[in-house]
C-alpha cells in the first residue's frame, strides 16, 4: 500500500486522520484535489478516514495533509491550540469496513 505502479497505474490509499478542523479538512481535500498525482479523494468524517487514489508517491499526499490539516490539542496550560494533522495509512477503513486492496500478485512476478 502506498506505493506507485512503475506504469502509472492509480493507487488507492486509505488513511485514518485526526483533523478536527472542518475549514481544515475542506483545504486539504481541495489541495489533493489540486495535485496532478492525485485522481479522486473522498473523506467520510472530519476525524475518521480518507481515501485518495493517486499515480504518484504516497508521500506526497501525506506531506500535503500534515501541511495544510490541522487538529486541535490542549496545552497543559489548558488553552486549546492547534497541531499539525496526522495521517496513517490501514488496510480497512475503521469506521466503514471496507477494504483497501488495490491489487493482489500470486506466486512469482512475471520478468
């Protein structure tokens, strides 16, 4: 998961993330949506998952996300202050159960 066909075959990439920022969540989808690598992104919930289907390097799309995205943390002073977001990649969304396989090889890869 997260890596790229040398071919430029799309990839699809489902990440947990922790933005509690609506604002935040709308400029990281229209960044990614911006990004010539990036083909589609659907985010089901402001702190639940996100998928993205890209050509390009899983990076990319993780770089974009912490950039951009941000969540809320509490300082132990107690004032509310916000904090890079964070993404991680799974292999099922944990909200919606639904898979993230993109493509399955058995046995050897042909030469």
């Amino acid at each position: 998961m997260g890596r790229t066909d040398p071919a430029g075959d799309p990839t699809r990439s489902l990440l947990t993330i922790d933005l509690d920022c609506p604002w935040c969540l709308n400029a990281t989808i229209e960044a990614l949506e911006t990004d010539p690598q990036v083909t589609a992104v659907s985010a089901h919930s402001a702190a639940g998952c996100l998928e993205v289907t890209h050509t390009g390097a899983l990076d990319g799309v993780l770089r974009t996300i912490g950039s951009i995205g941000h969540t809320i943390e509490v300082a132990s002073n107690g004032e509310a202050v916000m904090a890079p977001a964070t993404a991680s990649v799974e292999t099922c969304c944990t909200r919606h159960s639904t898979p993230a396989i993109t493509r399955i090889t058995i046995g050897q890869p042909a030469p």
